[in-house]
C-alpha cells in the first residue's frame, strides 16, 4: 500500500532551485533515511509533504494521517511553556482547546515516553534528549500513522540516541508506523533504516539499504562531502546552510 507519492517535484525560492524532478514512493510500513548535504532540500520536501510549503509543481499525495517531529533548533526554548502545553499545542491550534480525554492521552504518552516526571517542567529545562522524546510524543499525539522526522538524532549523546530509537521502534511496531526520516548520521542511517534516499535538490538514489554500498555511497556523493572516517563510520560534512 502506498502511503507518500511525489511525482516531478519542483520547488523554487525567487531564484533558488531547492528541489528538482523529485518522484518517489513510500510504502506501508517503510522506514525511510533521507541523506545529503546541507542545502539539499531534505527539510523542504518533508514540509511540502505536511502542507507548510504550497508553492511547488508537481503532485503530493499523501493516504494516512501525519505526525511531524521538526529539528530541535527550531523549537524556541526560550518561551516560558511547560512540557504538557507544548506536546499539546498542535491539538490547540487545531480544535482551539483541550478535551479532557486528550488530556489524558497526552500525560499517557508523556509516560510512555519516560517522561512523566517532567510534565510541568518548562521545555527550556529540558536536555536534548529529553526535548527529542517531548517531540516525538507530541508528533505520536495525532493517532499518526506516517511520522516525519527532521533529525531526531540532533543533540542527542549516543546513549540517548539509543533510547529514542528504541522507543521508536516500540511505538513503530505497535501501530505499524510508516516512518520518513532525515538524518546527518549516514552511520545511524545504514543501521535503522529499511530504505535510503539519496537526495541533493534532485533524487540521486532510492534503494533498500542492503543494495546500496557505502563505498559507492562515497563515490557518488563525493563532490557532496560526504565521506568516510572508519569502516562502519559515516559523516556528511556541514557547509551550506539547510534551506
């Protein structure tokens, strides 16, 4: 079952080409990596996907309901809003008010993802891993069953990381989530994920992981920074600002 179809994607700001030709699909139960440089559109395609940029060509088609976890550098830490109120607030800005059920799914999922204690915290408080499960919480709020993720790994240490894709993984299971994912972690990228796209304003490929070498990785997107520090260690190498 398809999920996500893009077919002839443009994307143009002013004079900036941001995405080109992109076509692509994502099936049911697909967990996606999207990798490339700064500047490749990664992040442009997952808000042309939600709805937040409309002026593109090409046709969008989305069957199912989204969830969207955006870069943790985008969430303004300095606004005096508690850990409750700021999972909810897509709910809010929506209905223009809380249920009292959703309240209550709202705490269960702060629970659920280990953080319950923290509930009334100001999110400025939290750590960055801690702010991470609060999005992905926030994102999983919706009953989604496509769940966009613009870099979760960000700011996160190691040991964090493997608690979040391990509660990812959970949640993925239980309701058999489709999962878009964007990353710098091409080492993460090979390890978690089912597919990977290959993306810089065009597609340059699209592929289960298992047939896509990280050698030939490094040989077709070396012109990208992309390189390779150890065996079973993958980079890309920061120089354009993400559009």
């Amino acid at each position: 079952m398809i999920k996500i179809r893009v077919e002839n994607l443009f994307v143009k700001f002013g004079e900036y080409q941001a995405l080109k030709g992109v076509s692509f699909e994502v099936k049911a139960g697909d967990f996606i990596g999207i990798i490339g440089p700064n500047g490749a559109g990664k992040t442009t395609l997952l808000k042309v996907i939600i709805g937040e940029i409309k002026d593109y060509t090409g046709k969008v088609e989305v069957y199912g309901k989204m969830g969207y976890q955006p870069q943790l550098n985008t969430v303004n830490r300095e606004f005096p809003m508690d850990v409750f109120t700021y999972i909810l607030l897509p709910v809010y800005v929506k209905n223009r008010r809380f249920t009292r059920k959703e309240r209550e799914r709202a705490l269960d999922m702060l629970k659920r993802v280990g953080l319950e204690d923290k509930a009334y915290s100001l999110v400025g408080d939290l750590s960055g891993g801690e702010l991470q499960r609060a999005s992905l919480a926030r994102a999983l709020l919706s009953d989604a069953d496509i769940l966009l993720l613009d870099e979760p790994d960000s700011g996160v240490d190691e040991m964090g990381k493997n608690t979040f894709y391990e509660l990812l993984y959970d949640v993925k299971k239980e309701r058999d989530l489709t999962i878009v994912m964007v990353s710098h972690d091409i080492g993460l990228v090979f390890k978690e994920c089912s597919t990977i796209m290959c993306l810089n304003k065009t597609l340059h490929c699209h592929a289960p992981t298992e047939k896509i070498s990280p050698d030939k990785l490094k040989e077709m997107f070396g012109q990208f920074d992309l390189w390779i520090r150890a065996d079973k260690h993958y980079e890309v190498e920061h120089r354009e600002r993400s559009i």
